[in-house]
C-alpha cells in the first residue's frame, strides 16, 4: 500500500517537474480544496488527466506564441521561413488546424470519456461496503447511514480503503455535491438521485461544500468527509446510532428543558428527547462534530453560544431566526449541547 | 435626344437633400440610417458594459481578501446575476450584431441600408427599452438573484418570492425581439442587398461571420424565449413545468436553457471573428490565406455549436450515452476554431504586417482565445469536467471566451474604424499605451482564476474562508480588475479626445480592402452616391474598379437619385434583379417600443387584461407605421 502510493507520489512529482513555474502552490500539494492532491484512486486519475492535458495545452499556447512572435519578428519580409507561400500556408492550416486537433482530441476522448470515465463513475452498490445518504439543505447537508439509525450533518464519516456508495439528493434547490480530493460533483436535483464513489485511501478530514449556486448563503454550506480507520469508523457510527445521553448536570438539565421549552425543538432533532423535528439538522451528537453552520464556525463554546443567540450574524439569511433567549437560558442551552456527544 | 448629364457636385447634392434626415434629437428618435442606429447601438451597450463593469469591480473588491463584508449576500447575489445577464445580453450581442453589424454590413456590401430600417430603428428602442427594463428592478430593490441562468427551484416563487426573477424572464423575452428583429435584418441584408457582383465567393469574412451570428441567433432565441414563457407562467399563473411533484422537472429548464445558452457562447464570439477577419488582411497587407476554409469555419462553428448544449450539465447524472455524445460534439467544435486561428496566424507570417494597435488586440485575441479554447477542450473531459465545473476554473475559461475573445476585437475594431466613424485619427501612442495596460491586466484578472478554481474555489460565493489557499489569487485578479479598469478608461479618453480633436483620417487610412473605406469617412447617410460593383474579393484594393465607379457617377449611372432607393441582387450571384424603395425616417418604432414596455410592466405587476389592451395598441402602432408613407 505504502509502496504504490510513494510511487504514485514519484510519478505526480516528475509531472510536476515538467511544469512551468506558474503554479507554485498546486506543486506542493497544499489547499484543503485542491482537486490536484488526490486522496483516492479516482481522483488521481483525474488529476493525472490534468497534469497532461495542461502540459499539452502549454505546448499548444507556445505553439501559437512562436507564430505570433514569428510574425512581428519577420514584420518585414514577406512569406514564411523557407520562402512557402500561400499553397505552404494553407496546407499548414489544414495540418495544424484540422489533422492535429482530430488525432489528438480522439486520443483524449478515448482515454477521459471512456478509461477515466469508467473509472471514476458512480458505482455499482455491490461492489461498495457502505451506503451513505447525502442530502442538501438550504444551506447545510443532512447526512444518513441506511440501514442504522445513525444521522448527522455536514460530517460525512467514512472509513479509509472502504468503498463507499454515495447517495445525493436535495430537500429544496439544487445543491451539488463535491470533495475535490476524492471524486467528481454530483448536483443534488429534486426529483433525482444521484451517486458517486467515494474511496479514501488515507485517513484525514478532506473539505467540500456546495458547488451549485442555491441562493443567499451558497458561499457557507461547507462540509467534510472524515476519513478514518475502519475501527475508529465503527465506533463512531455505533455512537451516532444511540439516543442522546442524558444531561448529567443541573446546569445540563435546565439546557435540555429550554431546548424543549423554546423555539429550538421546533425545527432541531435530538433523538431520546420529546425534540423530533427534522427541518435543521439532527443534533443528538452535535458536540462531537467539529463545526457548526455548516462548517461556518469553529464548534466551540463561545461560536456555539453566538450562534444560537444570533444566527443571522455569521450567516445571514440563514433559516435559523433569532431567538430573543436570556443571557443564563443560552448558558444552560449551549451547556446541554456540549454534552451530547 | 440625350440630356446632359449634370455635374457630380449636383447629384450628390440631390442625393443629400433626399437622404437627408431630421436634426436634433427628434432625428435621432426617428431615424432610420442603419450608421446612426448602429451608433445609437453602440453608445448604449457601451453604457451597459459600464454598469456591468462596475457591478465586477464591487465583486472583485468584495473577494480581494477573504471574510469581507463590503457587500451582504443578496447584494453580491444581485450584483452576480446583474453582471451576467448585463454583459450577455445588454452589451456584447448588442454591441456585435447591433453596432459593428448595423453599422458596418451595408456599408462593406455596398448598400444603403438594412432591408429594414425601420425595423432595425424598432430592436434599438426595445434593445435600450429592455435594457432599462431589467435595471429597474435593481433600482426597485427587486434586483435578480438567482444567477443570470436562473436555475429553477431556485427561480421559483417558493423560493424567491420577490420580482427580481420576473424582471429578469420578461426582460429577456423583451430584449430577444430585439436580437431577432437584427438578425432577421443583417440575413436579408446579406442575402439580397450585396453591390452587383458580390457573389457569394466575394461576401467579406466579416458578413460571413454575422452571417453565421444572425442565422444562429434566430434558432437559438427561441428555446430561451420558450423556457423564460414557461417560468413565467409557473411564477405568475401557476402551471407546474418544472415542479417534481407534479409530474415536471427542473432538467426541462436545463436542456432548454443551454440549447439556448451555448450556440449564445458562439453569436458572441462569432462577430468578433468577424472584426479580427477584417482586421488582419488590412494590417497585413494581403489577402486571408485559406479565406474560402475560414468563411466554413465560421459557419460551421455556428451548425456544430447547436449540438454540444450539455455539456453544461455533465453532473446532472444524464446517461453515460449522452455524456459521450455531447463530449464527442465538444472536441468536434474545436477544429472549425483552430482553423481559423491558423488561418489568421499565417496571414500575419505571410504578409509584411504593420503591428499598429488594431492588429495588437487582435494578437491579444488570439493569445485570449487559444488560452480560453484551451480550457475548453478539458471541459470535454468528462471526469475533469465534472471536477472543475461550477469553480472558478470555468469563470476563468469563459472570461478569457468572452472578454479576451470577444471584447478584444471589440475594442481592436473601435480604434480600427474609429477613423471611418468619426473622419478622424485616434492617437497611436496612447493607444498602444492603452493596449498594454489592457491586455496585462486582463491576464492578471482572469489567469489566477484558473488556480483558485483548481484548488476548489467555487463561483457565485459572495465570501470566502481564509486558509484555503485562495487568498492571494483574488487578490492579484482584483488588482488586475483594477488595471483592467484604467486601460478601458484611457482607451475611452483617446477616443474622445481624438474624436475632438484628431488628425483628418480620409476615406482610407490604413488602405483596407472592403467597400466601407471606398466612401467618405464619415459616410454619408446614403453610404455610397454610386452603388459600387465588385469584381474581387477585395474590392477596397481593386483601383480599377473604384475607378470605373468614379466615372460612372461622373455619368450619372447607378446613382438612383429618385427616393430612398437601392437596388437588390440575387442571393448567390449578386445579380442584379430588381431596385427597392426604401422607407424613411418614422416615430413609428419608438412608438411600438414604449407600447411594448408598458404591455411587459403591465405583465410584470400582473394586470394582465391592461397588457393585452397595450398589446393590441402595439399591433394598432406596427400597422400604422406600414401605412404607405407620402410620396417624396
């Protein structure tokens, strides 16, 4: 395993090598979104694609350039090097214009459209091992796992070296789904469904969000896959699949009872309690996600506790309204939610 | 028994007196010459490429750094779908087929007009009338925003309730009467107003490419009109075409959209190929090498761009089957393109090129377009495709389309015939200067969009986070939007600068070779007093030709001094075959227009009985200005 993949890892930076120098950043593979840092086997195929078809698209724009600069530099000469007129030209455009582009467009039609293309295409279910639904909301993802009772939102668990069957639908608009590191976009259309392959082949938190444009706040409907070992994926799924634990401090239980009490459990799931509405997302487990709003916000005390007293700053827009809570109301609440892990 | 012949000054005279149009501003109202029209045409797209240019420069402000709030989200939304449908559909098309077209095709012909004027004077008022239309919601705080190809749910009145989705469907069904009514005019014009002997074979590259803009143009404005017809009548009268439940789907507004929006890439494109074919034999000194190749290319860029429209939506989740068809029609469009480009690049080698700033936007485009058909070609790449679609990556391949392909020659063609227009010389330093500010900015502008989008920037974010890697690309596009900016201001200060107080051009500086600089610059309002005939492809640099058309008016021949006349030819040959009598100038058109706009204000605020009253008014007026005018 560790073998290819340093091979693979060989063979992008002898591409890289290959690159002119203006793209610094992508050569080291950095950027939490970038497309050319594959963390899968489909992925990597399509950066490979990349790597060729830009080194072939510098050599066209040169080709094109020297022509160019042919003409200012022979400004004053007529006909072209080698004294060809206009029968040498307009075989020259025939040959460069048509045969060239017909041999090497079908070259990369066979290889993109047909190899990549199988490659990377949604799956067949019975060649993956777990099944995971995804669908968009204005503005956050509802994530299920068939089959358990497990449901979150904007965490997409998976576990490395699995393949995984996505599943993608939408609530409302269209949404679409995408993590660059692993596979192509899928959108998420009403009426539709979807699927992609998923195939982590290391462990890390691999970033995405919506790629269709789904009105006021598209730019913050961010989501992340976590990819982890299959040990760790199953411990977490069994917990997500339980009910909430039970506030355990008085402090937590007031939290639990304002939940209830207020406009919360009006929109919020939080399984084992009275809270059963599914409009925003479940938050049996919220305290073990590591974000909130969609990969807004840090999952802290502070950002939890602002967000809850005025969603409407940080996203505006936002579903979520204001509620009009007192300052020990958002303390007991934000206390509750931490516990529910 | 013959009479003399009286003296040149006389019949031109006569010719002046006849074609002679209302002063003041109640002449620009009524007219009906295609020069003023095309200039009516010009200044306003110009004015909407301004508004659309301020619109980017508040976006690319906003996304200089990350987490800013210069502007909230529905602003930025607004302002994003503004700038998109402003550019598409109030200043590039326009500017194409409505100014260099209007202006330019009856005078490279040889005729006097359009085939009809008062129809072409109609699609300018309902271009500006649709124009200020659409902005109005903006100023009414009932901006667009749903992205200017309006999606649907989102377009829907579930999910946006406001007008801005109203304001944008009528304003486009509004604004595409004027495009037809252009393309409709510059194919007839085309087909039967050429000089006796433009055959087919000596038609200019540039009538060829709007040729191939305007017939595609009229195929593709339907489906577009269709599906804005279907949204507002879900909106407004609730059918449910693209409602899952009731048994519709929001793919119809894809499919139809696209068979629409993608031939729309190649009406934008298509007259700058026009301008850049014109441009190059004049700065190069010699003919077009492969030009019979280059006129097909242009055609079939237009034929070919009708089957490719899905590939705008590779991850809708279409059938492998389809996928592949749209890819394969993708990599088949590219080599009408490369042909053209070769062409065009040899014509430079094979000649003795003067390097002046025409020719230097048109080297520009051409860097522009490879750059931007380069990307393009990925895009044919399912797989990659689907990865780089909906990021920036694409904002970047489509403005170096439309920007580095369609506005440069643009912009190359305003320096190139300003001298015509305005019987005035621009200043080539400034110019030059001006070329360079442009041409580095647009680079910086759109280049780093190519990065940010591989490193998973998506479009139409009116924010982003810090720590993706994507901060310093914007900021180097918003410096290059900036410098960008200060090229199109110094370019628009030579201009009018020179337009003041510019060295006298005469008819043919730059010795071109099309029948536009065989007349005075600025032409008079009958174009030509003598209606040329052609004997080559290149008629400007046929000596004996313009001679024998100089004796010819001494002879007083071909002169049709009695009324707006001009005489027609046969579509192939360019025979001549009979002589038309051509209308003059009418308050009609303008009277249509405003008739039109209240009849869409009125579907807008939904009294939809008052529209159909101002309906049959408009058809009451349109049959009104049929009336048969008095006799000269």
């Amino acid at each position: 395993m560790t073998g290819t993949r340093s091979g693979a890892g060989r063979a992008r930076r002898r591409l890289q090598l290959l690159l002119p120098l203006g793209l610094p950043l992508l050569a080291t593979g950095c950027g939490r979104e970038n497309l050319l840092d594959p963390a899968s086997p489909q992925q990597h195929k399509i950066a490979t694609l990349w790597w060729v078809m830009m080194g072939v698209a510098w050599f066209g724009l040169a080709l094109i350039g020297f022509l160019l600069a042919l003409g200012w530099l022979r400004r004053k000469r007529e006909g072209l090097p080698g004294g060809g007129g206009d029968r040498v030209a307009t075989a020259l455009v025939v040959g460069l214009g048509v045969a060239a582009p017909i041999v090497s467009l079908s070259a990369l039609f066979v290889w993109s459209d047909i190899f990549v293309m199988r490659a990377t295409s949604a799956p067949n279910p019975s060649s993956t091992s777990l099944t995971v639904e995804v669908t968009g909301h204005q503005w956050w993802w509802e994530v299920r796992y068939p089959g358990t009772r497990a449901v979150t939102a904007n965490e997409i668990h998976i576990p490395v070296g699995a393949r995984v069957n996505l599943v993608g639908k939408t609530a409302d608009v269209i949404h679409s789904f995408w993590i660059p590191k692993l596979n192509r976009k899928i959108d998420l259309i009403p009426g539709r469904t979807n699927r992609i392959v998923l195939e982590a082949t290391r462990a890390g938190r691999f970033r995405g969000q919506c790629y269709e444009y789904c009105g006021l706040q598209h730019a913050h409907m961010g989501m992340e896959v976590v990819a982890e070992s299959p040990a760790r994926f199953r411990a977490w799924l069994a917990n997500m699949a339980k009910d909430a634990a039970a506030p355990s401090t008085s402090m937590q239980r007031q939290g639990r009872e304002a939940f209830l009490n207020e406009a919360c459990s009006g929109c919020h799931q939080i399984r084992g309690t009275d809270a059963h509405a599914r409009v925003g997302p479940d938050l049996t487990h919220v305290a073990s996600r590591a974000t909130i709003a969609a990969l807004t916000l840090p999952n802290e005390t502070g950002t939890l506790a602002g967000w809850i007293v005025d969603p409407q700053h940080d996203k505006p827009g936002a579903r979520m309204p204001a509620l009009d809570l007192q300052g020990p109301e958002v303390q007991a609440l934000v206390a509750y939610l931490e516990s529910l892990r | 028994m013959t009479v003399l012949a009286p003296p040149v000054e006389e019949r031109v005279e006569l010719l002046d007196r006849i074609w002679e149009e209302r002063p003041g501003v109640l002449g620009w109202l009524t007219t009906v010459d295609h020069k003023r029209i095309g200039l009516l045409f010009f200044f306003t797209s110009l004015a909407f490429f301004a508004a659309g240019g301020v619109e980017a420069l508040v976006i690319r402000t906003q996304l200089a750094g990350p987490d800013q709030r210069l502007v909230g989200p529905q602003t930025f939304n607004e302002l994003m779908t503004m700038h998109g449908t402003t550019m598409i559909f109030l200043f590039v098309v326009p500017m194409g087929l409505g100014a260099f077209g209007n202006y330019l095709v009856p005078l490279m012909l040889g005729a006097r007009d359009l085939a009809f004027p008062r129809l072409n004077a109609l699609s300018y008022w309902i271009f500006l009338a649709s124009g200020l239309f659409i902005y109005t919601g903006l100023f009414v705080g009932q901006g667009p925003d749903q992205g200017w190809f309006s999606y649907v749910p989102l377009a829907l009145k579930q999910f946006d309730p406001s007008l801005g989705p109203d304001f944008y469907a009528l304003g486009l069904i509004f604004n595409g009467l004027s495009t037809t009514a252009t393309a409709i005019n510059l194919v007839t014009t085309i087909f039967k107003l050429r000089a006796p002997g433009m055959s087919l074979n000596r038609l200019p590259l540039f009538c060829y490419a709007q040729l191939a803009a305007a017939g595609s143009a009229l195929i593709l404005l339907p489906p577009l009109t269709l599906d804005l017809v279907l949204l507002e009548l879900q909106r407004k009268a609730g059918f449910h075409f693209f409602d899952v439940a009731a048994g519709g789907s929001p793919m119809l507004w894809q499919h139809l959209f696209w068979l629409f929006g993608h031939p729309e890439v190649y009406l934008i494109v298509l007259p700058a190929f026009g301008i850049t074919t014109s441009i190059i034999p004049t700065f190069a000194k010699r003919k077009m090498v492969a030009a019979p190749l280059v006129a097909l290319a242009e055609l079939l860029v237009a034929f070919i761009g009708f089957g490719v429209w899905a590939h705008h939506m590779f991850s809708t989740g279409m059938p492998t089957s389809a996928l592949v068809f749209f890819a394969a029609a993708t990599f088949m469009v590219v080599i009408p393109s490369t042909v053209q480009i070769y062409a065009w690049l040899f014509t430079v080698n094979l000649g003795r090129p003067e390097f002046r700033t025409p020719l230097l936007f048109v080297g520009a485009f051409i860097v522009f377009f490879v750059i931007g058909g380069l990307s393009g070609i990925m895009f044919a790449a399912i797989p990659f495709d689907q990865a780089t679609t909906d990021t920036y990556f694409v904002v970047a391949h489509f403005h170096f389309i439309i920007f580095g392909a369609a506005v440069f020659p643009i912009l190359g063609g305003m320096f190139y015939w300003f001298p015509k227009v305005t019987g005035r010389m621009y200043h080539e330093g400034w110019a030059k200067a001006s070329f360079w500010l442009t041409f580095s900015g647009t680079a910086l502008t759109f280049f780093p969009m190519h990065i940010a989008g591989l490193l998973g920037m998506p479009r139409r974010v009116y924010t982003y986070p810090h720590g993706l890697g994507w901060d310093g690309y914007n900021l180097a596009e918003t410096i290059g939007g900036f410098i960008l900016t200060a090229g199109l201001v110094l370019i628009a200060a030579n201009l009018v600068f020179s337009r003041l107080r510019g060295a006298p051009a005469g008819p043919n500086p730059f010795r071109g070779p099309t029948l536009e600089w065989a007349t005075s610059s600025p032409p008079p309002p009958y174009n030509f007093a003598v209606i040329p005939t052609v004997r080559s492809e290149y008629p400007g640099w046929d000596d004996e030709a313009l001679f024998e058309d100089r004796r010819r008016l001494e002879r007083g021949l071909g002169t049709y001094p009695d009324g707006h006349r001009q005489p027609e030819a046969t579509v192939r040959d360019a025979y001549p075959d009979d002589v038309a009598d051509m209308p003059s100038e009418s308050g009609w058109p303008v009277a249509v227009a405003v008739l039109l706009s209240l009849m869409f204000a009125l579907t807008l605020t939904s009294h939809f009985v008052a529209a159909g009253v101002v309906a049959g008014l408009a058809g009451l007026a349109a049959a009104a200005w049929l009336w048969k005018e008095p006799a000269e």
